[in-house]
C-alpha cells in the first residue's frame, strides 16, 4: 500500500522524475507524458461523475480505479524483469479490456443507428464524456508513440482504444441512447 505523508520532495525539481522502478527520467519524457496523461483522463472522469448516477457512475468508478492500475503500469518500464521484482508490477490484462467490450455491447444494443457524426454535446454528461473520449484517445496515442521506442504492456494500449470507444457510446447513453446526440450537419454554415 501507498502511504504518502509528505507531499513535496523536491526531487523533481531539476526537471526529472522517478519511475515505478526507481529510474529517474526527464519530465518531458515520452512515458511520463503517457501516464500523466492517463491521469489528465481520470481527472476528467472525476468531472463526468458529477452528472453521473447509477450504472455509469458506478461504471465510470471501476474505470477510475482502472486508470491508476493503467498509470502504474505505464510508469514500470522493464515487463521483462517483473518476475524479479520485489513486489508484483500492476498490469494491465485481457479481463479489462473485455469488461469494456462487454459494457459498450450492452450500451450500444438500446441505442438509435447512427447515420451522422455527432458533434460532443447534448446533456452535461455527455459534453463531459466526449472530453473524457478526446483526453483518452490522446493518451492512447502517446502510448503507442512510447510504443514504438520502449517496451509497453499491449494490454495497456488495447484498453485505450477500447476505453474512447466506451466513452463514445456512454456518451450517447447519455444523450437518452442518441435521440438527444447533436448532429453534425456537413458544411451548414457555407
């Protein structure tokens, strides 16, 4: 367990910082803008759940919870030496990204066809879902460019695609199962 009972360190203040593993990288890293923008995406999930009740607050608080596993195992380079390492990396696996795909299935099946784009709006839970979708598709892409230059749990990649899509159909959900989505209207402003 955690136990945070100082709050400031001062051992970032030369521009680097420690990862799960105990490395000291630059701040502007590739790997920590990924996590940190895994935290930017929970963040905005916090945000969502002021208009959430039910089903989908409680769907949004596992995801959450999610977010920080995610964190955690962005912020732990070297998948090779988790089985040396003293206390067991948290990582990402299969069991979330199906939990997602199960989830959109069932949001998705109760919802109208789309035959537009829809523009992110509608009720204040979806305007703040569709932030959530943007600021994690950003995150996904960050972790594919760490991807292609340091090992990543694929896993943790998946369950990024997979999470935008989640907030897109939650979205609609929202928006009384897209009868309320916002159309968009190709060129209605020329």
């Amino acid at each position: 367990m955690v136990t945070l009972n100082k709050i400031y360190t001062r051992t970032g203040d030369g521009g680097d910082t420690a990862l799960g593993n105990g490395a000291r990288v630059a701040k502007e890293s590739v790997r920590v803008a990924a996590y940190g923008t895994v935290d930017e995406t929970n963040a905005t999930i916090g945000m969502a759940r002021l208009y959430a009740e039910g089903e989908i607050d409680a769907a949004l608080a596992r995801i959450q919870n999610d977010m920080f596993d995610l964190g955690a195992d962005l912020c732990r380079p070297d998948m090779a030496k988790d089985a040396d390492a003293e206390y067991p990396p948290l990582r990402v696996n299969a069991a979330l990204v199906d939990r997602l795909e199960t989830e959109i299935d069932a949001m998705n099946a109760a919802q109208e066809t789309l035959k537009s784009f829809i523009l992110p709006g509608g009720s204040p839970l979806a305007a703040h879902l569709h932030l959530c979708r943007t600021v994690s598709r950003r995150a996904e892409r960050l972790s594919v460019e760490l991807s292609r230059i340091e090992a990543v749990n694929h896993a943790a990649i998946k369950y990024l695609n997979r999470l935008s899509d989640w907030f897109f159909v939650a979205a609609r959900a929202a928006n009384e199962n897209g009868k309320s989505d916002v159309l968009w209207v190709p060129g209605a402003n020329r």
